[in-house]
C-alpha cells in the first residue's frame, strides 16, 4: 500500500473530522493538531490524488455567501482508505514494538 | 462580501483562468472562506498577500485545466486519416507530390553531404584557430603580384626565434611536390614512395594521431622517420612492432638510414596524406643553398601563442624577408591553413575565393532544386483544393461546425508534413542506392551515418521542406469562408491564380537557367579538352626510369655515369618498334614545371628579377612532345656542349623583347647561355593559366621519362617497356601513366562540377516538369465540360490540345524571358575565371529556351489528349 506521511496525516484528518471534512476545515485542523501550516495547494493536491487511489469519495454541497457561492466538497474515508490506515498503523507499530523504549505503546 | 472586501481580482481571475471547472468549483470557495476568516483576523494586506500565495501555489498539475486534449488527438487522428484517403484518391497527385519532393529531398541531402564534407577539410586540427599558413607574394613587371606558398627555407625557424607571437613554427616540403618516386626498403622488400618533410615541431602544431610512438619525438631526431599506417603494414604486416627498425630509403634528394620513430594515422579529412615523414633538416642539408634568405622552397607553417591575432601577426611578418634580404621584393602574409583549401586563390595579393565557389553554387543549387519540389507541392494542394467538390466543401463543414482557423492551419501543415517524412525516407532510400556512385562523381568517401549532426540536419530539411510546401496551402485553405465556400460560391480566386502562375514561372526560370549554366559548363570543358595546347599528348606515356644507387665518386655528376647508364637505357627504348620518340625530362608540361629568375639579357639588374617558367628537360624532349619551333633548332645529343645552350618561347622572346634572337648569348644565374631556338607557345598547367615567358634548358640526368608511343602498338610497346624497365630496377613494379590523363587531371573539379551541375539540373527541369505535369491534370479535369462541349461543336483534338496548353505555354515563356539575360551574365562571370574560354553562343539560349518548352508541352499535351480523347458523353452526363 502506498501511502506517504502527508497522505496519512491528510487521510486521518479526514476521517476525524467525520461529516464536516471539507478544504478549509481539513486545514485548520491539521494547523491545530500538528502546529504547521500546510500549503492549500499541497492539501487538495494529497485530496485529488487519494480520492483517485479510492481512499476518499466525495459530495459536494453547502454553498455560502463566504464562498463565493461556490459550493463545498466534503470528503469522506472509503473502506479501502480505512484499511490502508489501519494497515499503516499495523507497519508502524511492528517497528514500534523492536525498540525497547517505545514497546509501551503496544502493550 | 463587501466589494473592498474581495481578494485581489487579477489573482482571482488568474485562478479560473488556469484551474479546471471542476477544481475552481471547490478550491476558489476554500480561498474565499479563509480570505473572509484572514481578514477578520489578521487583516486586509496578509490576507491578500496569503490569497496570492495560495493561488499560485495551487498551480500544480491535478488543478491545471487540460488545453483540449482528447480533441485534438482525435484531430491528428482525422487528419492521418484524412491525408490516407486523399492519398488513395488522387493517386496521381499523390506519387508526383512524393516523387518531386524526395528526388528533391535525395539531391539536397547529397549536396548537404558534400558540402558539409568539403567545409570540414583541413579541419581536423585541435589548435585550428591558431595555425595559419605564410604565404609569399612577389611582384614582376609581367605577372603582377602572385600569390603562392613556397617561401624561403629558413624561414620558419626565423620566425619561431625572432616573432614573440609564434609558439611553434615548421616547414614542411610535401611529397606532391616531387615528381620522381624514392625507395623505401627493408631487406629484400621495395616499396615506392614520396616522403613529407617537416620540421621537428610538425606534430605540435598538427593534430595527427599516432598509432605507435611519441608524436612530440617523431622528428626530435634528424634521422628519425615517422610512416603511415598503410605503409607500416606494407613493411613489417603489422604496426606492432616497427619502431626503432631501421630502413633504407633511396632517392635523389636523402639517401640513407632512418629509423622509425612513430606510426601515424593519416587523418580523412587532410589535403595532404604522408607515407613517410622525414625531418626537414635533412632535407635542409641536401640543399645548403636553401639556407640563404633569396631562395624559397618549403611551406611554412605557424602556430600562434593563445591570444595572438592572425591580422596583426601577417602584418607584422609583411617586410620579414626584406629585413632578412635587402633585395627581396616579396612579402608575406598569413592564412589560416583551414580556410586554404575553401579560400586558396589570391588575386593581386588578396584572398579571391576559390573552391567556396563551387561550395556556394552547389548550395544555390539545392535550395533551388527544394523550393521547387515544394512548389510543386504547393500548386498541386491549391489547385486540388479549387475542385469544389471536395476540399472546399470539406473546409466548409468543418469551420461550420467548429473548427477554429487555427487547427485547419494545423491539418494543413501536419499533412504536407506527413509527406515531407514520407518522402524523406524515399529520398534516405535513393541516397542510400546512389551515395556510391556520387562518391565517384566527387572524389570523396561519404556515408550515410546516424550521428546527431546528420539526424539534425534531416529533421531541419524536414521541417523546412515541410514548412515550405505546406505553409501556403495551409493559409490559403484555412481562410475559406464556410458560408460561401458550402453555397457553392465562386470565389474570386484571381489572387491564387497569379500566385500560382508566379510560383511555376519561377520554377521554370531556375531550369532554363540551370539549362544554360549546364550547357556552358559542359561546352567549356570541352573545349579545354580539345585545345590545340601548342604540343601533342596523345599516346604519350610516361614512368620513372628508377634510380639506381652507387656511391661512387662523380656518380651523379655532369657526363657521370648516371648519365651514360640513363642514355644507354634510353637507347633500349628508343630501339622498341613501337616507339616513335623517347625523352627523358625533370619537368612535365602538366604542372610540375619550375620557375626562375635571374635571366640576365640587358646587362642590367632590373630584368634579372622577370620570372620564368622552367623547363629541364632531356635530348628530345621537345621532338617526343610534339612541340613545334619557330626558328632555330632544338638540343641535339650529337653535338657537343649542348648544355650551355637554351631555348625560349616566342613569349619570352617578346617579353625580352629580343630580335633575331637564335645565336644570341645571354646570362642565366650568371652562366652564358647560346638561344638556340625558339619553341612556337604552348601551354604548361591547365588553362586557367596564360601562356608565361617559359626558358628550356637540357638536363640530360633526369630520371623520368616519356615515351612516345605510335597508335595501336601500346599494348606489346608496354609490355616489352615493362621487361626493360625490370632489367634496369630489379624487383620494382613498372608503374606507368599517360600525359593525357595527367592533362585531364588539372580539370578534375571543373569535371566534376560540370557533371555534377548536369544531372542536378536534369532533376530540377524533371521535377519542375512533374508539377506542371500535375497542374495540367487538375486544370483538364475542371475544364472536362467544356472540353465536351467543344468537342459536340466540332472542335478537334489538336485544337483542343493547343488551346489548353496555351496557359502554360505562356508562363513558360514568360519564364524564359526572365531566365536568359540572368543566365547570360553568371555564365559571362564564370568564364571570365579562364585565361582561355568558348564564347557564349546564341545557340545555348536558344537550345535551353526550347528543352524549356518542350518538355512541359509534352507534360501537358499528354494530360490534354487524354482528356480530348474522352467521349463527350462521358463528360456531359454527370451533372
């Protein structure tokens, strides 16, 4: 499964954030969490790519006065993207558990 | 939002302008969204300042809008299909459009060989920039100021000491300079050969590699002797390993040992290939006289120190032998050595061209012969086009539903593109077949290669061919308009036509043209075969008599033995029943003759610097010849004292302004010398050259010989001069020439332009001939209607021939009209080149205005025929 560390994080914000995941939420929760700004043209590249490899679908809707009238797209895990996280959660924590300092996590 | 509250608008709208719909739809309202919370937060500036950034950093590829893509793959898909089926329906149009454009395409590309080829002559050195050649001019009364290469032989080493700017320095006396053949041996192994000499820092100046050996030693000893490769083969079978073996050489300049120090490549594009290179002090020993300032011999060459200028170190170097030797009248004057072999003649002291010439015209020659298969091209897309029926109607739909001006445009070119490729590989195909035989048109080694230059140079002649054929018809048809062009409306196409017209008299001018050029070159040629050259060299053959080494006292000395085994050998000759004369001589009639000064017929100083030309020649030199006397006689070998006698020319005579000259006693090099006769002029060299003052003198001790040989006895007389000559020089093959061939010789590049110029200008007048062939077909097909018509009124079909050919007739005239007066001067510059020349007679033009005609008419009076022959019927039915 190939997956890149933005792509993950991307992925998790997306899933965290439930129905409400759209462009500019997807940001400032990212801001929030990891402290670093990503670049709005870094973030819908990750989105248009991921919802290519069938890790997101999307619908849009909710358009506002704010936006222009433009309407939102909010994205949502597939299935598939769920299994690619868990299963580079799994990868993770098999390195995890090799080093003594960080076995706490695992057990 | 507040309209002072809105991101910057060029931004915004240079978002839209590059995102696709479907981003833009997403992503702008994102950007709106964070520009309201920026600015209720941060600000109005940061919050601009971010939207610009965020725009442009959304310029990545997921959001840049797709230019058209899948429709325009599908256009070239169209077109590809479009052009197979216009292939397969005009069949005709189709095979005259690739027969013109790759006969075109194969002669330029051979031209572009050639010419690359001849550009890169004498190229092949590293330090190219900087090596130059020094060339003398001297000045006589007679002759003016001439230009030539040989200058004095102490010169370079002069010039390496005394001129800051020169970092190396060499003479170098070239093999083609001897006339005579030495030996080179190993063992009972004898190889012929000339040898090169050059000064020992030759190889720091020339690029030449070395297969074996050091080049920068080669010639640090006097007796080292670097070979070639072949020769190194010849000698030991392999170049492995000849170094430090030690050979034999023989010939009449510097018999002796020589060990070889080095084995060379010579490289392909040189003008002068070595066998063996020797080093010029030895041949400096062999000649003290070469040591004094007054007497020239080698070329000199030099290298100049980085920075140097060429001008300013031939400026510098202009009175250096008059510095050296106070009555020197010649200066000097630096060349490049790479830009000798393009640029060799000098007229007056300055350079005057030379073989660029012919470089020049032959690219001349191949744009033209391109431009015209691509106006073949031209005209018959256009006229193909003017049937309305289809193209027209096929523009017509198309702009109609949609398609811009601008793809059209594109079709157009991508099609005459498509059959600049086709025809490129026809024409690849036709070079390939013919490359052999056009190799031996020209005297060089071309092949077809797949380096970058090459591939370079095919794409570019593509592209332009492509460019050119197709950029007219692309503009022409592209601009039809689809409301008219579908209602079936004439246009008022009186702008094409003339175009058209315009573009096939320009066609026809360069073949009449060329057709004229061709014919003056061809008469020219062959007038300067057929002269009368003032002496008879048919049937006249001509060998070394092969020198036979003895170090015995006097061996080579006036009367010495040498001289006695040479007649007695002559003797044997002179009794074969074939021979009618034999001579032997050390100057040939053919260019390799001597020239002197310091005839001395006043008594005074001035005429000792007049310069001669030099004959030494044996006893019947003159009677094997055929060269004919205006008074007194020539050398007898049964008087005595015959070698301090000479004759002259008539032309030295009236230089010298001599009367009664035969008895008269007049001082060469100091020496009284009885004028024994007078030889009526004849020409030595080739005729670009006028008759010179020429004095003869006898050297009976020359090595080479003549023979002259009566008609039909050549074959036994060679045989039976092969057995004597192997008596004489055991072990050596009799190599033998014919003063005829050596005539024919001096021509060689005028042969070879004015055969190459023949066949280039039979394809231009072919090709133009296909395009009108064409034409014809188009202009018969849209008149077939009248034709019929004509035909139920009782028109015949000569008539009707006559009648449509007129048009073209016209244009072809029109054409010729253009082209004689041109092609009267080019031919009147080009024959002023030769001191000796045909005059232009009214019959080339007129000849070239007719094949002109001619050939065009049967072109269309083919296409016509066909056509009148058609029932009428036929031709009325269809409406």
């Amino acid at each position: 499964m190939k997956i890149g560390a933005f792509e993950e994080i991307v992925l998790l914000a997306v899933g965290s954030l439930g129905e409400n995941a759209y462009g500019v939420t997807i940001k400032e929760i990212l801001q929030e969490r990891t402290g670093k700004n990503p670049s709005i043209g870094a973030l819908h590249s990750a989105l248009y790519r991921m919802e290519g490899k069938g890790y997101l679908t999307s619908k849009e809707g909710g358009a506002t006065h704010d936006r222009g009238g433009r309407k939102k797209k909010y994205y949502q895990l597939t299935a598939f993207g769920r299994k690619v996280l868990i299963e580079a959660n799994a990868l993770r924590l098999s390195f995890a558990e090799q080093i003594p300092e960080l076995n706490f996590f695992v057990k | 939002m507040e309209t002072n509250n809105k991101p910057p608008r060029w931004a915004d709208r240079f978002l839209t302008w590059f995102c696709s719909e479907e981003v833009v739809e997403t992503v702008q309202g994102d950007l709106y969204e964070l520009y309201g919370k920026r600015l209720s937060e941060r600000g109005k500036t940061i919050a601009r300042l971010c939207y610009i950034r965020d725009v442009f950093d959304l310029c990545r590829p997921f959001a840049i809008r797709r230019i058209n893509r899948i429709t325009t793959t599908d256009m070239h898909k169209h077109t590809l299909l479009l052009v197979y089926r216009s292939f397969l329906r005009y069949k005709s149009s189709f095979f005259i459009n690739l027969i013109g454009l790759s006969t075109g395409l194969a002669c330029a590309l051979l031209i572009y060989f050639w010419v690359s080829d001849e550009l890169n002559v004498d190229k092949f050195n590293t330090n190219d920039a900087r090596l130059y050649q020094v060339l003398a001019n001297s000045y006589d009364e007679v002759n003016g100021i001439q230009t030539g290469p040989v200058t004095p032989g102490i010169l370079a080493e002069a010039l390496a000491r005394e001129i800051p700017e020169v970092e190396y320095a060499a003479s170098v006396v070239p093999a083609s300079w001897f006339s005579e053949q030495g030996i080179i041996s190993l063992g009972e192994k004898k190889i012929k050969s000339k040898a090169h000499y050059a000064s020992r820092d030759y190889f720091n100046m020339f690029s030449i590699d070395f297969i074996k050996g050091d080049p920068r030693q080669a010639l640090a000893d006097k007796y080292g002797m670097a070979i070639s490769e072949e020769m190194a083969v010849k000698l030991f079978k392999s170049t492995a390993n000849s170094i430090g073996k030690t050979v034999e050489w023989m010939d009449g300049t510097v018999p002796g040992s020589y060990h070889i120090t080095g084995v060379f490549r010579n490289p392909y594009h040189t003008t002068s290939p070595a066998e063996i290179l020797l080093n010029y002090d030895v041949f400096l020993d062999s000649r003290p006289w070469l040591r004094e300032w007054g007497n020239s011999d080698p070329l000199t060459f030099v290298l100049l120190r980085e920075g140097a200028d060429g001008n300013t170190f031939s400026n510098k170097i202009k009175g250096f032998i008059k510095s050296k030797h106070n009555e020197s009248r010649n200066t000097l004057v630096a060349q490049r050595f790479s830009e000798r072999y393009l640029y060799g003649r000098y007229e007056n002291g300055v350079p005057a061209g030379g073989r660029i010439e012919y470089v020049r015209l032959f690219s001349i020659i191949a744009v033209f012969i391109l431009v015209i298969a691509c106006i073949n091209f031209m005209n018959l897309s256009t006229a193909r086009a003017s049937r309305r029926e289809n193209q027209e109607k096929e523009i017509g739909v198309k702009k109609a539903i949609g398609a811009s001006r601008y793809v059209l445009f594109i079709q157009y070119l991508e099609e005459s593109m498509l059959m600049a490729f086709l025809s490129l590989i026809v024409a690849l195909a036709l070079v390939y077949i013919l490359l052999p035989q056009f190799n031996q048109m020209t005297g060089k080694y071309l092949h077809l290669s797949a380096d970058p230059r090459m591939v370079l140079a095919l794409l570019g002649v593509v592209l332009f061919t492509g460019l050119v054929a197709g950029s007219y018809p692309a503009m022409y048809l592209s601009a039809f308009r689809p409301a008219e062009v579908l209602k079936g409306k004439l246009r008022s196409s009186l702008g094409e036509r003339w175009i058209r017209k315009g573009l096939v008299v320009f066609q026809f001018a360069v073949s009449v043209l060329l057709i004229v050029c061709v014919v003056v070159v061809y008469r020219q040629i062959a007038y300067v075969q057929s002269k009368n050259l003032g002496y008879n060299r048919d049937n006249v053959l001509h060998f070394d008599g092969g020198i036979r080494m003895e170090n015995s006292e006097g061996f080579f000395d006036e009367g010495g033995k040498h001289e006695k085994e040479m007649e007695t050998f002559l003797q044997q000759v002179r009794n074969l029943p074939g021979v009618t004369n034999v001579a032997n001589y050390e100057h040939d009639l053919t260019g390799r003759h001597g020239g002197l000064q310091g005839v001395d017929w006043k008594g005074g100083k001035e005429d000792e610097r007049m310069h001669f030309n030099n004959l030494q020649v044996g006893f019947d030199f003159i009677e094997t010849m055929g060269i004919r006397l205006a008074e007194g006689r020539s050398f007898s070998s049964e008087r005595s004292k015959e070698r301090s006698k000479i004759l002259f020319n008539e032309e030295a005579i009236r230089v010298m302004g001599l009367k009664d000259p035969v008895g008269k006693v007049i001082r060469v090099w100091g020496q009284e010398k009885e004028i024994i006769g007078v030889a009526k002029d004849f020409h030595i060299e080739s005729l670009f050259e006028e008759v010179r003052p020429c004095i003869i003198q006898l050297e009976p001790r020359s090595l080479k010989i003549m023979v002259k040989i009566k008609g039909g006895a050549e074959q036994e007389t060679i045989a039976q001069l092969e057995k004597i000559y192997q008596g004489r020089n055991p072990g050596l093959a009799f190599d033998y020439g014919f003063v005829d061939d050596d005539y024919q010789a001096l021509y060689v590049s005028e042969q070879r332009v004015s055969l190459i110029s023949r066949y280039f200008a039979g394809l231009t007048i072919l090709i133009s001939s296909l395009g009108l062939f064409g034409l014809a077909a188009f202009t018969v097909e849209k008149r077939t209607k009248e034709i019929g018509i004509r035909k139920i009124l009782g028109s015949s079909n000569a008539r009707i021939a006559f009648l449509l050919s007129g048009d073209f007739t016209k244009l072809v005239l029109l054409a010729i009209l253009i082209a004689l007066p041109l092609s009267f001067f080019i031919a009147r510059n080009w024959l002023n080149g030769f001191a000796y020349s045909i005059g232009l007679e009214w019959w080339f033009f007129l000849g070239a205005a007719l094949i002109a005609m001619v050939i065009p008419f049967v072109a269309v009076g083919i296409q016509t025929i066909k056509a009148s022959r058609v029932s009428p019927v036929e031709s009325l039915k269809e409406e």
